[in-house]
C-alpha cells in the first residue's frame, strides 16, 4: 500500500513536469509516505526532525497522516494539531485520500499538466503494477491502527480498476497485483472478488497476477481453485495468520481459528503441492505463553512454510489491544523472534535448494533481476531483455531468493 501511495504521489507530480530525485539532499519538496502498522516505523519519521530541510517542503502523508473518529468518518482535528506541535518541521499534513489537492498548495498550474494515465506503476519498472481495490478496513484487530488511520472500507468500483489494468497491459505491463487491507473481502454491488479476479484474467496478454493481503475468513474454496488451477495466477499467496493459538486469534479479533488456515494450506496443497504459501506473524502478543508460540512454530513446520514476515507486538494507542498490558519482555520477543526465524531459514533453505538444476518460469524486470513464478526474488548472471517471461535454470540460492 505504501509503494501504491507512493507511486500515485510520483505519477501526479511528474504529470506537471516536476522530476524525481536521486537523493533527498537535491530535492525542493520531499514526500513522507508513512506507515502507522508499528510504534517502530512512526519513530523513523522523528529522525527526519534532525536533517538540514532548510528551503525544502516537506509533506507529511499515508497512514501516518490522519486519525478517523469511527462513529463520524470524520478526521480528527486534535490528531493533527498532535502532529504538528510533533514536528514543527513539516509544511503540510495530507489525508492519503487527497493526494489530488497537492497540486493546488503547491500552485503548479494546470496549463502544465500533461495528458497522463492514472496507471499505478514506477516509472523505473513499468512492468509490476500495483492496483488497489478499496481504502481503509473494517476488521478491527485488536492490535491494529488502519481503520482508524485509513477509515471506513470503501471498495472500488470494478470498472475503473479493470480499465487501468488494461490499459497497464497494453502498454507492456506484466505483472498485476491487486492491492488491500483486506483485498478478497472486495465486493462491490452484486459481485465478489472472484468475480474481479476472473474477469482480470480475461484480459488479453501474456501477464500474471498476484493479490495480498489475504485474510483467511475469506479465503474461499472457489478462490484455492482458482489460483491453483489458473495459469495467469502465481502460484503463491501470502495469507497472514498471525499467531498458530486459538486463544491468541481470538484476543486479536482476527475472526477464525487455527484450524482454518490450516484447511487453506491442506487444499491448496492437495490442489498444486508446488504451491507457495507465505504468512505473517506476530510475537508477543500480551499473554502469549511459550505453547501459545510453540503452536505457531508447529503451523510453519507442519506446512513447511518458507517465509514468515514476523513482528514483534508494539502498543499501538487508540486500539482495543492497547489497554492490556504489554507483559511479554522485548528479551522474550527478541528471542520468539529468532526461533521462528530460523525454523523457517531451515525450511527455506531445503526448499530453495531443491529448486537447483530445475528450470522455473521468470519474469525480468530488469536485465538481471526478476521475479519467479513461484514469487522468489531471482538475480542471473546473463543479461536478459526486461519484460520477457523466461524459462531459466536456478543455480543456486541467497535467503533473499534464487540465483539462475
């Protein structure tokens, strides 16, 4: 969501012939795209306070930017005030939903604006597109601050997602992701996001497609057919379970149990045991016990599950997990941390080494770095033409991915 905003920053402002920097040190006005997910990533946003941004504009937006009152939808004027007393430093402070006003304070004139496409991709790579489906999330996970830094869920209407898609794919785009806090929840009048998905395929075109985050209670079995059966579909899914302890999932309001993203991985795997499966977890959640986190250890090995974005709970103030008491030491979290890691460096490792000598579907995105169809990040030692779909044999494997 982050490169989403960020891109859609970027495509704007070069549409009125401003130019992207290299370095933040060359720039007249810089754009703070920021995440609320943890305390941690809001910290880094003080560090900026430091830097000489004399004669700069410097522009705070994304999730950071804004706070929702719930009951009224409305943004919260005390939060901004916070913000700015927070970081005097900061010109302006925008609402992630009106990055189209940035033009009008920063008076460029329209008689500049060139006739441009809304297309959400970096100019540098013009062949991953990131397409979102909705704003904001209706979830509320106990630990969570989106739907109150993004709001209410609005999902998108099919047509204008469908129209950038394909106008991404005419012009050479080759690989699709759709984009959401919660993106196979979309809905929109009489039609679900099987329903987006299946008429995305029908495009014509040689292309992929991807989508996260998935959550898994609505993670369907016509979905598991889909992208198991489908070949413009990855064959892989990040599907975020967060914890493997029913006690946990239920204090995290995350609305399933264990045993439900379990029966995702068993039928996905019955369906393509070649399948990718990654997740999310978090450790040290208040009142997770040594078997609370040795449940979630026995999910990873169990699926043999080769990447886990792990992170350890932070307080997150205005959510409903922030009044109990974070009683997990940082030294335990480190250390849960780290176990989890390196079970699934393991099983990465012996699943990445078994891929050598095999040939695997690639697409380049530049000439020696491309993404599998599998979704491994892949660097090769020959050049190849960026934008082509290559059938390459893997050599040798990092952490990061493979090498062919």
């Amino acid at each position: 969501m982050n490169y989403a905003d960020s891109n859609n920053i970027r495509n704007l402002l070069n549409s009125y012939h401003l130019k992207e920097t290299d370095s933040w040190e060359n720039a007249d006005i810089i754009f703070l795209a920021t995440c609320s997910i943890r305390q941690q990533a809001e910290d880094k946003v003080s560090g900026w306070g430091i830097k000489n941004l004399e004669e700069k504009i410097i522009i705070l937006t994304g999730c950071m930017a804004q706070r929702y009152n719930r009951n009224t939808d409305k943004v919260s004027e005390k939060y901004i005030e916070r913000l700015k007393r927070r970081y005097p430093w900061i010109d302006y402070v925008v609402n992630i939903k009106e990055i189209e006003e940035i033009p009008k304070f920063l008076k460029l004139d329209n008689r500049d604006l060139l006739n441009s496409s809304n297309i959400n991709y970096d100019p540098d790579n013009k062949y991953q597109g990131l397409f979102s489906t909705s704003h904001g999330c209706d979830n509320f996970c106990s630990y969570c601050i989106v739907p109150y830094a993004r709001g209410k869920l609005i999902n998108y209407a099919k047509k204008p997602i469908l129209k950038d898609i394909k106008n991404f794919i005419d012009k050479g785009g080759k690989l699709v992701t759709l984009l959401g806090q919660n993106v196979n929840s979309w809905e929109y009048k009489n039609e679900n996001f099987i329903d987006l998905l299946k008429q995305v395929e029908s495009i014509k075109g040689n292309f992929w497609i991807n989508f996260l985050s998935s959550h898994p209670k609505d993670f369907s079995d016509e979905l598991i057919d889909l992208i198991t059966t489908h070949d413009k579909f990855l064959k892989h899914c990040n599907i975020a379970v967060q914890s493997g302890s029913n006690r946990i999932l239920k204090l995290m309001n995350r609305q399933y149990t264990a045993d439900r993203f379990t029966n995702i991985c068993k039928k996905i795997k019955e369906k393509d045991p070649d399948f990718r499966i990654t997740t999310d977890a978090i450790v040290g959640f208040p009142t997770e016990t040594e078997d609370d986190f040795q449940k979630m250890v026995d999910i990873v090995k169990e699926y043999q599950i080769e990447m886990v974005y792990i992170g350890k709970y932070s307080p997150r103030k205005d959510t409903v997990a922030y009044k109990s008491k974070d009683n997990i030491s940082l030294k335990v979290k480190k250390d849960r941390e780290k176990k989890l890691r390196e079970v699934v460096n393991k099983i990465r490792e012996k699943k990445h080494s078994s891929l050598v000598n095999n040939k695997l579907p690639v697409l380049m995105i530049k000439p020696r770095k491309g993404i599998s169809y599998y979704n491994h990040e892949v660097i090769t030692e020959n050049r190849y033409t960026p934008g082509n779909i290559c059938h390459l044999e893997v050599k040798d494997f990092t952490k990061a991915g493979l090498k062919c």
